[in-house]
C-alpha cells in the first residue's frame, strides 16, 4: 500500500473505508489547482493518488477519473519500458564486451 499511497491523508481514508471523505478531498485538490496553490504535476499526482483509492474501494469511477489514471499508468508504463530496455541494452553490450574483450 506505501507504494500507491504517499499521502498520510488518504492512506487514513482509505484504511477507514470513507470515500465521500476521499470525493471531499479530490474536490480540495481540484479547487486548489485551479486557484494556482498547487502545480499541474502535483496536483495530477494527487488526484490519481485518491481516484486509485476510490478505485480501491470499490467505487465506482467517471469517464474522466478513468482516463486520468489510465494516461498517467501508461506514461509510467512507457517510462518503464524505456529504461528497461536502455538498461538490457547496457547490460548486453558489457556481457558482450566481457566475453569478447574490449577492443583496444
């Protein structure tokens, strides 16, 4: 759970089972946003953050609350396999240069 939950808040709302306490605070986060007191980046992150929540227990979710966590879940996923692959990569080229030795 630390994994998917950051927020001391909504780990507590969640752990307590209160969605309308979770809708309550993705409203806070959304109001937020738009008054400027949080940045688009964090503000995403919190959102999707209390949606998997709500997700979590249960709830059902809108078109739009979907489709946040789904690009958000892609664009990690992308990420991921980016890196993986750079990293296979790397390690694919050392495991060559060591059985072949290097060239000089």
């Amino acid at each position: 759970m630390s994994e998917v939950f950051r927020t001391p808040e909504v780990i507590r709302l969640f752990t307590k089972k209160q969605p309308e306490a979770l809708r309550l605070r993705l409203a806070q986060v959304q109001r937020d946003l738009k008054l400027g007191k949080l940045a688009p980046q964090e503000a995403q992150n919190q959102q999707v953050e209390i949606l998997s929540a709500l997700k979590g227990l249960g709830e059902t979710l809108s078109t739009e609350e979907s489709a946040l966590i789904e690009k958000v879940n892609s664009v990690s996923l992308q990420q991921f396999i980016k890196i993986s692959s750079t990293d296979t990569q790397d390690k694919l080229l050392a495991l060559a240069e060591n059985c072949l030795g290097k060239p000089e």
